[in-house]
C-alpha cells in the first residue's frame, strides 16, 4: 500500500511539472474564415489557442476571449466576433475533457489556476523547443 501512494504521488508531481508541445487546430470547430478569405481570423484563433494551452486564473480566460473577439471584430467581421465569444465562452471550459479546454496544455483536471514561475518557466521553454516566441 504504501508503495502504490509513493506511485500516486510520482506520477502526480510528474504530471504537475509537464506540459504538452503547444498545438493549434486554428478555430476550432468553427470556420477559420470566411468563403472568400479562407483564413481571415485565424490568426485570431492562433493567439487564442496559445493562450488557451497554457492557462491560468479565470479572468485570464476571460481576457483571452476577449482578445479573441476584438482581434475578429477588428479584421471587419464584428458579428462573427459575437458568435464566436459565444461559442468559446460555453465550449471552453477547463472542466470539459476537450482537446480545446482552457490549459489544454496541461493534464486534464487543472481547472483554474495561476501559473507559478516553475510553470512559466516550462511553458517558456516548451515554446522555445518549438520555435515560438511570445
């Protein structure tokens, strides 16, 4: 018994300490763009997702959605902006086991939290390794 709680611990700090490469699926299930321009927001979504992968405190999220929305509404589509404020303020919550959850980045059951300096400190290096910088 007591070796399985030191297993259990283990992995639970492990899984504390990591976070997955950063991935984008550019809007989700919603549309990157209009017929027209294929691609007009996505760069919207991108930043979004980046923000979505690494987390952090409610009115982060919060922020995030915001930016998203202003970003779209600033290409000329204030009405898909509205929309799509919608659909990521009902879709995204940490607490659905979703590929698009807030801190998807993270393992699934971290909710809401802020990131420590440790935790930065991976996110920083994690985008490193891939060649982004924020």
């Amino acid at each position: 018994m007591k070796s399985f709680l030191l297993i259990v611990l283990a992995l639970m700090a492990h899984s504390i300490s990591a976070i997955a490469p950063f991935t984008s699926d550019g809007c989700s299930m919603f549309p990157d763009g209009t017929f027209k321009q294929g691609e007009l927001w996505l760069e919207c979504c991108r930043r979004h997702d980046l923000a979505y992968w690494q987390g952090g405190t409610y009115q982060q999220r919060i922020d995030a959605d915001r930016a998203l929305q202003s970003c779209v509404a600033a290409v000329g589509e204030p009405a898909v902006a509205e929309l799509m404020l919608a659909g990521v303020r009902v879709g995204g919550s940490p607490y659905f086991p979703t590929l698009f959850r807030w801190g998807y980045g993270w393992p699934y059951g971290r909710g809401y939290q802020p990131l420590n300096e440790a935790e930065h400190a991976l996110v920083k290096a994690a985008l490193a390794a891939q060649g982004i910088t924020i």
